[in-house]
C-alpha cells in the first residue's frame, strides 16, 4: 500500500474511533491534556501527516484498542475472527441507524442467551 494511502487508511479508523465514541477533536486535546492537539488530530485523521508510532500507541491506548488495528494490520493467524475484527466491521461506519443499532443488540442477546445456556459468562447489554 503506498504510504499516503496507509496514512489516509490510518486517518480513517482514527476518525471512526472518535466519533463512534461521539468524542469532538477538541475533546480528545481535553481529555490528552493537550499532548495530542485538535489540529495535529485533524491532520491525522485527514492522512496530511505521518502518525509516529509512539503517537499511534498512545491513541490506541486512549481508544482502548490494539495500534495493529489502528494500522489496519492482521494476527496473522489463520484461527478465525479476532476481536479487532469485529471492531473493524463496527468501525466502518459509526453511523448506525436506529434499526442496525437495534438488530445489533439482538444478536448480543442471542450470543448472551446461548452463553447463558452453556453456563459462560454472558456480555450484559
């Protein structure tokens, strides 16, 4: 992938971070006390800067998220869905509509139900 289409990438999934946790830029300078200003943020998020590594570790970290997602990046392993995955198919578009958002949580309850069933612990939705 040629690097200004990995940043633009990386811009992506930054802006479908924040604003599927309905966070505004300068709300992320807020809550980073500053350490990643709302300019610098938006450059990213538009792929207009290279993001440094260790500016990526303190985002996923602050998104509570692997940076391997940030960077769009597979395990490598062959062993099915990893929960980044999941999180990606969610992050395409934050913009679920209240039909999608009410489909999702029905499946939750599925998933909750058949756990229930097995005696596993269940997700609590």
């Amino acid at each position: 992938m040629a690097l200004v289409a990995f940043e633009k990438e990386i811009g992506k999934r930054l802006r479908n971070m924040r604003e599927s946790r309905n966070l505004s830029r300068k709300e992320i300078e807020e809550k980073t006390a500053g350490e990643i200003s709302e300019f610098v943020l938006e450059m990213y998020e538009e792929g207009r800067r290279r993001i440094p590594s260790s500016r990526l570790e303190k985002l996923a970290y602050f998104y509570g998220v692997a940076s391997a997602f940030l960077r769009g990046e597979n395990s490598g392993s062959d062993s099915g869905i990893q929960d980044y995955e999941i999180e990606v198919a969610l992050m395409k578009d934050p913009r679920h509509s209240k039909e999608e958002k009410e489909l999702l949580v029905h499946v939750i309850n599925i998933i909750e139900a058949k756990r229930k069933v097995e005696g596993r612990i269940t997700l609590m939705v």
